[in-house]
C-alpha cells in the first residue's frame, strides 16, 4: 500500500466520518426543536388518556385525573376559607 493510496483511505475515512457527524446534528437539532417536543409531549398525553391500539379512551385515567383536579380545587377552596 503507497502513500497515496494511505492518504486516500484517510481522507475517505474522514468523509464518511464527516457525513455521520452532520446526520447526528441534524437529529439533535430535530429531537430538540421545541414543536418536536411539543409534538412528543402531546403524543405521551395522549396516550396516557386514549388507546392507541383501539383508539377509545381509557376511562380509568381520565377519572383519575378528574378526581385529582375536584381534589385540589376543594382544598384550595376550603384552605382560602380556613385563611379569612
């Protein structure tokens, strides 16, 4: 193997090295666009309230979080009260 032949399967290295790079920074930039991570946030929501695979909502949850709010919002209203 000659220097030349050396030098060109470095530079090659280099390139493919180089185009590697460039197609993990554009993922970074994508995985880190703030509508990208709003679009994935929306999706993880989603998904905790309606099945993916049927599509119908997941009863359980959603009560569960209805009870939470209720929950909060009476002791909000009932520490305001306990303040005056």
């Amino acid at each position: 193997m000659g220097k030349d032949d050396q030098l060109s399967a470095l530079e090659n290295e280099i390139e493919e090295t180089r185009e590697r790079l460039a197609t993990t920074i554009d993922q970074l930039l994508y995985r880190s666009h703030p509508k990208t991570i709003v679009g994935r946030e929306v999706a993880g929501i989603k998904a905790h309230f309606v099945d993916r695979a049927t599509g119908q909502p997941r009863t359980d949850n959603i009560l569960k979080a209805a009870g939470i709010t209720v929950g909060v919002i009476a002791f909000l209203v009932v520490a305001r009260k306990v303040v005056k």
